[in-house]
C-alpha cells in the first residue's frame, strides 16, 4: 500500500470508536480527497459537521469535495453554509475563501445564487 493509502486505512479503523469525532472524520475527509477520491471524502465531511456544525474547516472540505465530484449546486449551498458557520466562529479567512470559490462556481456553472 502507498503512504497515502496507509493513512487513509488507519483513520478509517478510528472510526465508531472512543476517537471517533469531527476532527478525525475532517482528516479522513482531507486524505480521501487529496488522494482523488471526492465521492468517498463528501460523507466523511458530513460526518464531521455532524459532529460540530459550526466546524468551518469541514464545511470548506465539504464544498471542495462536492466540486470536485461535479455536484456544484450542493458545493455552493455547502460554501453557504460554511460562511455562516465561520462567521459564527469569527474565522474571518474561512469565511473569505469560501466567498470566492462560492463565486467562482456561481460564475462558472452559471448557477443562482442560493
């Protein structure tokens, strides 16, 4: 198996278990989708924000992954979402970066604003 491959093995042995939570289903999330898998890093995403809602890290990597795997409407309506959740949080630079790549996707896929 490669190091990427490893990585993303023994964090999907964590889960369901005692360290189970937002932040080791954020990192799974961020493996899958830095290895090309979008389709698997989406739920993981999900997982985490289930864990915390207001976690604008997952939000971010949630929009990301719904992108790449060419669900832009639901990307969009993710970076919605994660900008609420930053702004909650005072993460102004969160907040900022999913401003531009919300317009970015509303620019190119010509989609409405939500």
């Amino acid at each position: 198996m490669n190091p990427a491959g490893d990585r993303i093995a023994a964090l999907r042995a964590l889960r369901d278990g005692p360290r189970d939570g937002a932040l080791l289903r954020f990192a799974l999330g961020r493996a899958l989708l830095d290895a090309g898998d979008a389709a698997a890093a989406a739920p993981e995403f999900e997982r985490a924000i289930g864990f915390d809602p207001a976690y604008s890290a997952a939000w971010q990597g949630l929009g990301e992954a719904l992108a790449a795997a060419g669900r832009f409407v639901d990307a969009i309506a993710a970076y919605e979402r994660g900008i609420a959740a930053a702004e909650s949080r005072g993460d102004v630079q969160a907040a900022k970066v999913m401003h531009v790549r919300r317009r970015r996707l509303q620019i190119t896929w010509r989609t409405p604003s939500l």
